[in-house]
C-alpha cells in the first residue's frame, strides 16, 4: 500500500520561482527541518544563540532548528527532536538586498551590525511566525508556517513592491 | 486679487508650470509650489470658514502650524478633508476644496452663526441643552452633529493603502533646519547610524524660507549642501516629509512619512533609536486683538517664507506688526522681494491695532491712536514658542523662560533625548549651528565615536528681542484659537465661571482642541487666562501635550492591515481538494473550514448538513480536522507537567492510550478542553480546540517556564506538521483498514488507544477518539501527504457511501452527543457547571482546583449544562436565548439560564440544544421557555439530558 502517489499540500504556493523586482522568491521542498530542544544547552555543541552554523540555527537558548537532507538528529537523553519539515515552508530570497523589503514586515534590527551574516531568529511578520536567517544581505531564507504560507508569500511579495 | 507672484524672488523653479483646481476654478502654480502657497500667488484670500462661526478664513501660516486653511484634497471616495494647504505639495492635477460652508464659500448661510455669536460663547452647548430632557437624542444631537466638523467623510473605502513599517538607528534627528543638519552631520560623520526626518523637504526649515547668510552664501545654499552629503552618506538616512508623531518606551517614535510610494499612500514607521535629538525649531504665535482672524492677516514668518521661498507676496499693500525685532526682519525681507510694505508696526513704540475691515478678505486697518491705514495683508509676530511637544510624552512638563517669554524643555526629557536649536530658545541663526554641533558631538562620544572638530560656520545674527505683548484690549472679538473660534472673551469667561484650572478652561472653552492642537494660539491662551486670574504664566501652567503632534490618518495606523490584509489566511491540508467539491468555507479563527459539502440537488444548507450527519452515523464520513491544536511535550517530566496542567490525572496515562483532558485557569473556569496522547515514555500529543491552540500552547509555556521551571519538558507546536482526518461512522474501521495494514479492530486497537504507523506507506498516526459519537478515528500523516490522503480515502470509500463532512455536521454531531464546545466553554463555566467536575482530581494539586473550591464556584443554584427539546417539536432553537420560567415577566430577576448551542438534529428529527440552568439536570422534565428578544421569538422546552444520543456510549466502542 505504498504506491500512493502523494502531491505537496496545501497546493505548492510557489509552483515557479516568483520575480519582483530584484528580488527573486523561490520555495525550496527538498530539505528536511527537525526543531531540537535541549534540557542542558550548556551541554550541547551549538552555535551561539541567534546564529547558524551547518544548518543549525539556534533561536532560543534551548531550542535549535536544524536544516537538514539526510538523517534526522538522533534523539538522546536530553535532547528532545520533533519533524517540522511539513510544518515549515521554507523560502530562498536572493538576488538583492532585501532588508528594505524585510523592513516593512519584521520589527528587528536587521542592520549590519545587528544582524550580520550568519544570523537568525525567531519573529512575526505580518502577524505571522517566521524564523529567519540572512546569508549574505542578498541571500535570505525565511521559514514560515505551512498553513498561512500563501498569506506570507503575499504579504512579502508586497513589501519587495513597496520597496522598489 | 491679494497676492501675486514676485518676478524674481523664490526657489521655485518656474520651467515646470502645474495646473491645480480649487473649488471650480482651474488656476497655475510651480513646481516647489505648496497649495497654500500657489492659492496666494493666485489671489485667493478666502480658502474656507471657521468651525463655529462660519467666519472667513484665510492662510494663516507656512507650516504644519496652519489653523485654518483646512482644505479637501481630491474627489469621490479618495476625498482627504481637513488637510493643511500649507503642507500639501503641488502636483499637476491637484484638486482641491474650500470646506465647512452651505450656499458656497463666499456667501455661507451658515454665517448666521456669527452673527448670534453673543449667544454662542464658551459653554453654550453645557447650559442651552439641558431642557426639555427630551430634546437631546431627538432634537439637539442630531441638529448639533449635522453642523459639527469641518471636512466631511466620504464614508466610502479610498483603495489607498498606508505601508507600515520599521526603522532602527544609533540617533534620530527631528527636523532638519539649521541644528537639525548640524547635528546630523556631525554624527554622520562619525559613522553613526542615523535618521534624519523632517516634516517639509529636509533642506533647512525655516533657513530654507529665510534671507539669512550662512558663511559666504545664503542660508538656504548652505542647508542644501549640508542635505546633499548627508545624502552621500551611507550611515544616514534622510525622510523628507516625516512627522515624527510621538514619543513612545524604549526608545520607540512614530513617524508618518507622507510620500507616496509604489501605490501606497505612505508609510507609518516605528522607529528605534538609542538617541534622539529634538531640533522641531519654533512657532510663531499672534496677538490678540479684534478681527485678528481676517483673511489677510498672518503669521510674520509666514509672509516673509512666501516671498522668500516660493516667491509670492501675500499682499499689495501689507502692513507688518509685531513685539519683537522679527517684525523688522519681515518688513526688510518683504521690500527686497520687491512687496510693498505699507506700515512697519512695533507694539514696543505703542503701535496696537484695534480693529480690522473687510468682508472676505483685509481691507482696512485702524489704530488706537486713530490711525487708517489701508492694507490687504498684514503680517504679525507676538513671539515664538518652541515646539516642546515631543519633549512631553512621557509626562515631562516644559519651564517657563521670561526673557523668551516662551515655554522652554523641562528638565524630565523622554530617555536618550536631547534638544536643540530653537526648540531650547536658541533662535540666533549662529546659536542653532553651534548647539546642534555640541548635540551631536557629545551623542557622538556617548556612542564611542570620535568625535569629530566641526568648524561651525559663521552666521547672520538675527536678533529676536521680545517684549511680551499678549492682547490688545478694545471693543470686539479677539481670535485666540482660530481652528476652534475661541476668543479672549471665552477665556475671561471660563474664568469667571470658574475655570481657574488651565486643564478645566481648556475644556470648557474647547481651547488648543483641534486638529492644529493650538500650535499657534495656546501660549497665548495660557498668558489671557494668566492675566484674568491675575497670577503668572508659570502659577498658570500648560496642558500636557500628548500623541500626535499632527494628526495622522486612520488609514496609516491600519497600514497593510485591512480588508483581506487584516489577518492571516490558515488553509487546511484538505483545502484544494474541498474547493474542487464545491464545499463552502467558513472563518474559523484564521482558519479557512469546509462548512458543508452541498450536492446536486440542494438548495438549503441544512439539506447538506442533515444528509452528511445521517450518512455519517449510518456508514462513514471524513471531517478535515487538521486545525485542532497539536502540542508536541516531551521530556523526562512531561508526565508530572501534564498532570499539574490537567485538571484531571495524567500521571498513570499508559503509554498506547489517549485520554480527555480538562484544563482550567488559574481562576478556577474551565479553560479548554481535548485529547492528550502518550506516544511513548517521555512524549505526549496535546490536542486543543481550534480557537484556543495559540493561547493553550502560550499558557503552557508560562507554566513551564514561570511556574515549573525546574522540570525537564519541552514544548513545540505541530499543528501545521500534520493533516488530520475524524474518519467517523460504523464504516470508519473497514475504510481505514484499507490504508492500515496493522489489526485496528476493537480488540487490537481498543476505544481511546493511539500509534504511531504506517498509513499507505508513510509514517503516520492513529488515534481511536470520537468527537461525533460513532465508532471513530483519527488519521494522521505529514501534511505534504494530507491533500493524497483525502483523495484516497474518498476514493477507497466510494463502495461505502462516504461522504466528506464539514463544520456544521460535525457541530451538530457533537450537540447530539452532548459535548462541550465554544459555546459552552465561554470563560464564565466551571468544570461542574459542565457536568465535569469529578474530572478535576482531587488527588493532586493542579492549576486552578483550588480557586475552583472557592463557595461561589461550587454554589448549588449555578447554572450547569442541561439538554432542552422543544415541546413543539417543529419550533426552533436558537443559541443565545434566555430560560425563563413560564408565565413570568422577561426580566433580568426571572432570568435562570441560558442556551449555549443549538441546532436541528436530523437524528431525532427536531431541534435540540445545549444550555445552562439553574439547578441544571435536578431540574429535568421541567417545562420552560427559551426567550430570544433580539430574534423575537420564544419556544416552550422541555430539560432534558445533554446526551441526546447514545448516552451510554455502546456506538463509539464498538
């Protein structure tokens, strides 16, 4: 029973890559998310908090996010790991410096001092979670919930027009 | 015509012509033009009638200061009323309209109101209103709303939308004249991050509309050069047309940029900044004396900008008169310009105007020494007050300098704030550079930059030596708050009826209450109350000034958020496979729920909603429930955390099993209630309604963290990871067990077991819970996989008759069933109001089981849940109804209940509902009456179980 052929819900919202402006909004499916949360962080070899190294993107002192394509963390005593890869969707923006874009929608400091490269956080856009890390100030990755994804894709495709 | 174009003079630029409407009359401007600025080079004097009055009103200021040249800005449903002329840039095609009048602008009968004007003074509306008592709804109120504001409302969506947004920096400057820049450009050439914003075009402030030198060249020059490298600077940004509106913790200030962008009318930005240095400069205020609101009569720094900066001479023949050394700048400014100044007065020579002449425009003027001199312009200046205003809003209180005879910053500045220029009293060209070059150096050196040596560069020193001159007192009215027709008369009569107190005269007299917030006349209103009550300025003190310092539109708060846009859209895993169905959706929370499926056929949705409940209890039907709540808890005390969570115990929950679980508040009220699964030694599902999944998960942290912070749990929401079907009715196991390779009957997967496997070949999960009554499951796979699922099933079911069903059979499933819901879980009900209060263990301590002992909680005559049916089985139900005794009057006395949920139930072929009563099921068999007021309808009921079907519980263990 396992020849089912199963499609992306909801409907992929981004079936191609979106250009607006500069900016160029693609949906990437193929890696898998898993959130890991630590009972002694202290203990555990991750980045400082509000970094990404390796995928590893830590938004809370005991809580990562980890980014990745082929085995899952393997859970272990103390560290409790839960699959966010059909939670999350997640969106690749390159192509131009978005923080003028990004400034119309989250509330952080994304300024090169605050935020440079390598960082990432957890926050709200337009009323909407989203965890966010900044490659370079023209390479963003933005997670967002699977099930308002469409109102975030929107709302963000919005703001890079307000910022043209 | 009053005004005209100057030949030469100004820093408009004369290549780009515009055309502009006002009222019916098409008429040219420049590029550089403001409307107020191009009305005058027109002629126009009369640009609309006051508030209360209806007296004519002409432009009055330059600047955001403007009383009353409030004007409508385009047509139709994108009218703006109440726009200052003197903020409004000219555009090609800008339309514009005189306000407040009835007949036309030059002959508004609503003028009578000048003329009864001995009986409309401060406080007419307290002491004419009072009687008959009648009067007021039917009679007063509307006639006095019918004749209230100034612009009127479209009332009809513009389509314009604000942005909104934020913006962070190391120092905010406000305003950019002359201390502004130099303070920006100290830090900017630190590095510092910094925002420069500026209510006009961020080149210089009122420098940009004067003639004075800044080293070798004109102040204006200068500014644009200054602009020019801070524009060059990539650690600076400048916001032209920003009003920086209010001052907020944190370092946070609102700000409304009013250029258009990409569609947008604007943007509203919140910004933060670890300092901020005020540099709004100073307002010129007028004086008092009688028929100082004719149009014609203006500010003195207003008439020397417009020839200076836009080139327009606001008179022919125009008189200047003034208490301090500005009045003869103004003249000597006028006559370069090449305007013809026809009288230089200075109250300091005993020179006071007592009264004014012409009808819709100045004509004559007439001194107390029997002076005439005649005049279509005259320029005033009684001084200058500072812009303090952002200075106020966290509760500072501004000092009063007599030298100045001004109010100065008070020493409680908002925290990271620092001033300077003329809003501290520095009104010397020279001062203002130097201090904003001191500002800025030492914000600098607070920051850890080196501070750069700045050569401050030598400027024209303007004196302002003032004398104060408040009011001349002679026969007729005085203007003291033009937006609001207040005069000094209305201030010495606050006074005699008591209202010695600045706020309560304030009130009463409405002065400093408009839109222009008495920028221009409040200062002197304090000086006449002062003077009435015979104490000083400082005994008499100043209102406080609150947010916003202009107004700012409805519209920019709301930014992005409106209509669709005002909150997020949630689609289900199911969604696009719904809409091929033809299902119609309901809101629920963000959500976006399948309500019901209607069929060929149908034409009532209650048609579609009976058919998917009977074949749902008669074979099988799947319910998209992917919306519930899912809390993912683990850790090494998830299990003691639950129980402590829990009202009910959770310690011995087996491993494999689900349970119930009732959760309460702090406050002992039942707060939500579902399902929690324990998928293995240290892990657990929660499952919480759709409404309050984000305020369970919030509560749950605030345990967690605040209350149990020893324990090891963790929390993380999974609601959108997974899709989730109810599979429901007698034919749920058959159809599941085509997708389910492993034993799901009853004896191999008991009535609440759960575990993880595989669905069709992927990970899934199943639950064996029923919300609806039947023989029911739960389904779940990662959601990527919840859009096949459906499909499958509906088509595996076919055989069977299944049918998909949505949130209105699922509803009435549940009322049939006797559970509690929204309805019935409203924050006022405890668990034993719900029939649940052996749930809440009393072998444990838990959140809210002790305030849920409290005598009033546990009173025997609260009402609790009760099932009702109509006598008349073909009446209708509805939630919301009160339950009265029979045959008593419907008083809040007689009230002893209320019904929760309602609904017909195709089941038993009538309506039936939920409710609470007092006294609740003691009280069954009783005969009532459910009284729907707002409905006007009330049916005869019968109390009965809550469980109308299967009170047993024999059809979900099957």
């Amino acid at each position: 029973m396992s020849d089912l052929a199963f499609a992306l819900t909801p409907k992929a919202t981004l079936a191609r890559p979106v250009q607006v402006g500069p900016w160029t909004i693609t949906e990437i499916t193929s890696d898998g998310l898993w959130s890991v949360s630590a009972s002694d962080p202290a203990t555990v070899a991750w980045p400082a908090v509000g970094r990404t190294e390796n995928g590893v993107h830590r938004i809370g002192a005991d809580l990562a996010f980890v980014e990745t394509d082929s085995a899952p963390p393997a859970p272990s005593d103390g560290l409790w790991t839960t699959d966010q890869t059909d939670g999350w969707t997640r969106i690749e923006v390159t192509g131009g410096d978005l923080r003028p874009a990004l400034a119309y929608l989250i509330s952080l400091d994304l300024g090169d001092p605050s935020f440079p490269n390598g960082a990432c956080a957890r926050t709200q856009a337009a009323h909407l979670s989203v965890i966010l890390t900044r490659k370079a100030a023209d390479h963003w990755t933005l997670w967002t919930p699977r099930s308002s994804a469409e109102s975030f894709l929107h709302h963000l495709e919005e703001a890079c027009r307000t910022a043209l | 015509m009053s005004g005209y174009r100057l030949a030469t003079a100004g820093r408009i630029d004369r290549s780009k012509p515009i055309s502009f409407r006002f009222d019916n009359t098409w008429m040219k401007g420049f590029e550089g033009d403001t409307l107020a600025s191009a009305l005058l080079a027109n002629g126009v004097s009369l640009v609309g009638r006051s508030f209360k009055y209806h007296r004519p009103r002409g432009i009055f200021s330059d600047g955001s200061d403007e009383p009353n040249a409030l004007v409508t800005i385009g047509e139709g449903a994108a009218a703006t009323p109440n726009t200052r002329a003197t903020m409004v840039p000219l555009t090609q095609g800008l339309v514009a309209s005189s306000q407040n009048w009835r007949g036309s602008l030059k002959w508004d009968l609503m003028s009578v109101n000048d003329i009864a004007a001995p009986f409309l003074s401060a406080g007419f509306y307290y002491k004419t209103f009072m009687w008959p008592k009648a009067f007021w709804e039917k009679v007063y109120e509307p006639f006095i709303r019918s004749s209230a504001g100034l612009g009127v409302l479209s009332e009809k969506s513009d389509g314009a939308v604000h942005a909104s947004g934020w913006k962070h920096c190391d120092v905010l400057v406000i305003g950019a004249g002359p201390s502004g820049l130099m303070a920006a450009l100290t830090l900017g050439r630190t590095g510092a991050r910094v925002i420069v914003a500026d209510e006009a075009d961020a080149n210089g402030g009122r420098l940009a509309r004067e003639s004075l030198a800044v080293g070798d060249e004109l102040g204006a020059d200068w500014a644009v050069g200054v602009r020019a490298e801070l524009d060059s600077l990539p650690n600076v940004e400048v916001l032209p047309r920003t009003t920086v509106w209010g001052v907020y913790d944190e370092g946070l200030y609102g700000a409304l940029e009013r250029t258009e962008r990409n569609g947008t009318r604007g943007t509203h930005w919140r910004i933060r900044a670890k300092h901020s240095i005020l540099a709004a400069g100073a307002t010129e205020r007028p004086i008092a004396f009688p028929g100082n609101d004719r149009p014609g009569v203006m500010l003195a720094s207003a008439a020397r900008g417009y020839a200076n900066h836009e080139g327009v001479a606001v008179g022919r023949r125009v008189a200047v008169w003034g208490n301090n050394d500005n009045a003869t700048r103004t003249a000597k400014d006028l006559k370069a310009a090449g305007v013809r100044v026809v009288a230089e007065l200075d109250t300091r020579k005993g020179d006071e105007i007592v009264r004014t002449k012409g009808r819709h425009g100045l004509r004559e003027i007439f001194l107390s020494d029997d002076r005439r001199i005649e005049a279509d312009a005259l320029a005033i200046s009684g001084g200058w007050s500072p812009n303090v205003h952002l200075t106020c809003h966290h509760r500072g209180r501004p000092v009063w300098d007599e030298e100045r005879a001004a109010f100065l910053p008070g020493p409680d500045l908002p925290p990271g704030m620092a001033c300077a220029g003329a809003v501290t009293g520095a009104y010397a060209l020279s001062d203002a550079l130097r201090q904003g070059a001191e500002v800025g150096s030492d914000i600098a050196e607070a920051l850890g930059k080196p501070a750069p040596r700045l050569n401050v560069p030598e400027a024209e020193d303007d004196p302002r030596e003032v004398s104060a001159f408040w009011q001349v007192k002679a026969k007729g009215r005085a203007w003291v708050d033009m937006q609001n027709d207040v005069t000094s008369k209305d201030i010495v009569q606050a006074q005699a009826e008591g209202f010695v107190s600045v706020e309560h005269a304030k009130r009463y007299t409405t002065l400093g209450m408009a839109t222009d917030q008495g920028k221009t006349g409040n200062v002197l209103g304090l000086a006449l109350l002062a003077e009435a009550t015979g104490r000083t300025i400082p005994e008499t003190g100043t209102t406080i000034f609150r947010p916003p310092y202009t107004p700012i539109p409805m519209g920019a708060m709301a930014g992005t958020h409106r209509g669709q846009h005002f909150q997020p859209l949630r689609k289900t895993p199911s969604h696009a496979w719904a809409k091929e169905q033809g299902a119609v959706f309901t809101e629920a929370g963000l959500w976006l729920r399948a309500q019901y499926f209607p069929q060929p056929g149908e034409t009532h949705w209650r048609q579609s909603v009976d058919r998917e409940v009977i074949a749902t209890r008669r074979g099988v039907g799947i319910c998209d429930v992917s919306t519930l709540g899912k809390i993912d808890v683990q850790g090494r005390d998830a299990a003691a955390f639950l129980n402590f969570v829990y009202a009910n115990g959770f310690a011995k929950l087996a491993v494999g099993k689900t349970r119930y679980g009732l959760m309460l508040r702090e406050d002992g009220f039942a707060f939500d209630d579902g399902t929690c699964a324990r998928l293995s030694e240290n892990r657990y599902m929660v499952t919480t309604t759709t409404a309050n999944a984000g305020s369970v998960l919030r509560h749950m942290e605030f345990v967690r963290q605040c209350l149990c912070p020893e324990m090891d749990v963790h929390l993380i929401s999974v609601t959108d990871a997974w899709a989730q079907y109810a599979v429901a009715g007698p034919q749920s196991r058959a159809l599941l067990q085509k997708v389910i390779d492993e034993d799901i009957s009853n004896e191999g997967f008991p009535f609440m077991a759960c575990k993880g496997l595989d669905v069709a070949g992927v990970p899934g999960r199943l639950f064996r819970i029923s919300f609806s009554g039947e023989l029911a499951y739960e389904v779940a796979v990662p959601t990527r996989y919840g859009d096949a699922l459906i499909r499958r099933l509906m088509e595996l079911g076919a055989p069977m008759g299944v049918v998909p069903y949505g949130t209105e059979a699922l509803g009435v499933m549940r009322i049939e069933k006797g559970h509690a819901a929204g309805g019935e879980l409203n924050g006022q009900t405890t668990a034993g109001d719900l029939g649940l209060g052996r749930m809440v263990s009393t072998k444990k301590d838990s959140i809210g089981t002790v305030s849920s002992k409290r005598p009033a909680l546990e009173a025997g005559d609260r009402p609790a849940l009760v099932g009702l049916v109509p006598v008349n089985k073909t009446a209708h139900l509805q939630a919301g109804a009160h339950i009265l005794p029979p045959k008593v009057a419907t008083k809040t006395a007689n009230d002893q209940g209320w019904v929760s949920s309602a609904c017909h139930s195709p089941t038993l072929g009538h309506d039936i509902a939920l409710g609470f009563l007092k006294g609740g099921m003691a009280r069954a068999g009783e005969t009532l009456v459910a009284w729907d007021g707002i409905r006007g309808v009330q049916s005869d009921v019968t109390v009965v179980s809550p469980h109308f079907y299967d009170p047993e519980g024999e059809r979900l263990r099957v």
